[in-house]
C-alpha cells in the first residue's frame, strides 16, 4: 500500500542508514537508497524481509517482528544479513511499528551499523581460521600423545603392583611350605643317619643312604632359600662402604672371571654416601647378581659394575654383554624356582632372595634386558632404612 510521500521523503530517501518498511504481511513495501546499495539489489519491493536475512536468523528475525507489531514497543537486535549475495559480518537492526493515515500498520527498520567485510578482510580470517585450525589439530595430536604416554605409564604401574602382589603371595606361601617342611625332613635325615652309622649295609644299599643323605641335605637349602626369600635373615646394622665391599667381593671373582675370559669393568660414583644395611645380606644379593651375569656370559664377554648417588638414594648396576634374556621370561624372573640354567647349576631361588632382600631394606630392584646383547640389574637403596625390620 502506497505510503504518505511527506514521511517517505523525510525518512527514507535521503537518509544514511539503509532502511526497509515492511508490511503486516512482511513483505517489503518501501526501500531507501542506503539500503539497495547495501544489498546491492536494484528493487526489493514486494519481497519478503526474510530474504535478506540469513537463513539461521530468520525464525529469530520474525519473532522481533511479531512482538513489535504486536506490542508497538521499538526492539533492537543483531542479525546476520544476506547483502550482495554474501553473508555480511552482522547488522545491528532497530525495529518500530508505525502508523499510516488509514490506520495500518507497518515495521520500519533501521540498519544502524552494518558490517561488512571487505575481500581482503575475509582472506585474512579465512588465513587466520586456517592458521587456528592447525594449531587446534596440532594441539589434539599433543594431547592424545600424552593421553597414549600416560596410559602406558598407568599400564605399567599396574603390572608392577600386580607383580609385587603376586611374589609377595609367593612369598608367603613359600615361608609357610618351607616351614612345613622342615621338621619331617629333618627327622627324615636323622633316621637315615642312624642307619648309616649303626646298620651293616651292603656297599650298593650305603651307597643309596648316601645318596638320600645328599639329597636330604639339598632340600634343606632349597627351604633355607624359601625361607629368606619371605624374610631375609635378621642381623646387625652396620655403616658400610659400598666400594670397599664391591672391591673385597670382587676378590673372589678374580680366578673364575679370568677362567671365563670375562673382563670385570668397575666405574665407580666420584663421592658416595655410607649406607646403613645388614652387611651379609648386602653381600648376598651382590653375589647372586655376579653369579647370573658371570653364567650369562658362556663365552666371555663384559661384566660392568655402576654406582650413582642422586635425590632417590644409591643405585648400583650390574651389566653384563651375554645371552640377555627372552622377553616372555622378563614377568617371572623373581618368582621362585624359575630358572633357565640347568638343574645342576641354579635352583631359580636367587634373584627371588634377592628380591626379598632389597624390599625388606626399603629399595628397589629392576631389570632392563635385550636378547644377545645382554642384561643390567639395578639396585636401588634408600640412605637410610628407618623402618627396617629383618625379623
């Protein structure tokens, strides 16, 4: 419906900011010259208002027009427009119902600041959404990096503690058998050394007393290993010098390294701290390592022996260049009885009593092994062992 010429000439025609008067219908009735330039459109009379919205404001855009038609009351709000055929940045839009003479109503719009986005600015935010995606999906792959190197560190944990629980099952099962044990064989071995010494035996029959003795005797061994593997024999606390105590074992070893053609190298930390430990277990669990890295090394080869001080204590590594060990053994090397040398050669009760060993002192002990290339044991000990008790 045509308007009065008075009121469109003041408000439309001349005027900066683009403005549109639609109708009930919202249809678009009347446009001024801002707003044709600004929707670059030679004519939008007679098309609906939603045209020039974006398709995801206009449901909102058509609620602001029923409320001001319905109300009267002027509203403000901001909307994507569909301008030029692109979508401008956005458009700050105040909305008003009018009245013309014959009574009808109408909505004028105002565009107050209109947006728009130059092709140079919309390269810049295209580079610039590039740039944010590709620190976004950078940031992502860091993150699940992270995520990964966590879980295997929680999975490993978890292995740990799970097989920490299950020597220290072992353990206690161990103690429990070895106890049982014990007094029937001892009375076994007392019997048999009776007859041995009262009984006149053909040769062949003391031969086989002899023999039960002997095998008597190996068992108690195997149950005194048991024993400590659960509770390592208590004893007296004395400051030691590691190095001293390295260099007097080392003694022992000189005759059957040089048999093996293995060469003993000792590198040694510059200053190290006295420990408080029990000195013959200490020993024990020094040997038993010598012993696996010299039986490791069949055809020669480099026995290592490392000391480091730092902020966790004194770590004392034993390294060897032999077989290494197969990877499906690596779980089990501290379980009792487990053992790949022959069974004239180990009883697979070594690395266990160490174990027990180091945990009653408060340390630790771990493996890092590779096959044919060999195999390092760290020992760790804490300064002090306050709450020691070997009992």
């Amino acid at each position: 419906m045509p308007i009065d010429q008075d009121f469109y000439k003041t408000v439309y025609s001349n005027s900066p900011v683009p403005a549109l008067i639609v109708d009930s219908c919202y249809d678009i009735i009347s446009v001024n010259h801002a707003a044709s330039d600004l929707f670059a459109a030679a004519d939008l009379t007679g098309r609906p208002v939603v045209s020039c919205i974006a398709p995801e404001h206009s449901n909102f855009f058509r609620s602001f027009l029923d409320s001001v038609l319905m109300t009267g009351k002027p509203r403000r709000g901001e909307f994507l427009l569909r301008a030029g055929g692109e979508l401008t940045l956005s458009a700050r839009t105040e909305l008003g119902r009018i009245t013309c003479s014959q009574g009808e109503q109408f909505v004028l719009l105002h565009f107050v600041r209109p947006f728009r986005k130059s092709p140079e600015n919309r390269v810049r935010d295209v580079n610039e959404l590039k740039r944010t995606q590709a620190r976004l999906e950078k940031a992502n792959d860091l993150l699940e990096k992270r995520i990964l190197e966590r879980s295997r560190e929680l999975e490993t944990a978890r292995q740990q503690v799970l097989h920490a629980e299950k020597l220290a099952a072992i353990g206690q099962l161990s103690a429990s058998i070895a106890h049982e044990f014990n007094n029937p064989l001892q009375g076994v071995m007392t019997v048999l050394q009776g007859v041995a010494r009262r009984a006149h035996l053909e040769t062949e029959d003391e031969q086989l007393v002899q023999f039960a003795l002997q095998e008597c005797t190996r068992m108690t061994g195997l149950i005194k290993g048991l024993q400590d593997f659960n509770r390592p024999s208590s004893g007296r606390f004395v400051v030691i010098d590691l190095h001293q105590l390295l260099d007097s074992l080392f003694l022992f070893y000189t005759n059957t390294l040089k048999k093996k053609n293995i060469r003993l190298i000792t590198e040694y930390a510059p200053s190290l701290p006295l420990l408080t430990m029990v000195r013959d277990q200490l020993q024990q669990v020094i040997m038993n390592l010598m012993n696996n890295a010299a039986d490791a090394c069949p055809h020669g080869g480099t026995i290592t022996v490392r000391t480091r001080y730092g902020n966790c204590g004194i770590e004392l590594d034993v390294q060897d260049t032999g077989v290494g060990i197969p990877p499906e053994n690596m779980s089990r090397l501290f379980e009792p009885f487990f053992t790949t040398k022959a069974a004239t050669r180990g009883t697979g009760l070594g690395l266990a009593v160490c174990y027990g060993i180091v945990k009653k002192h408060r340390g630790t002990i771990r493996v890092d092994s590779e096959l044919h290339k060999g195999s390092c044991f760290t020992v760790r000990f804490p300064l002090s062992v306050g709450e020691y008790n070997g009992k």
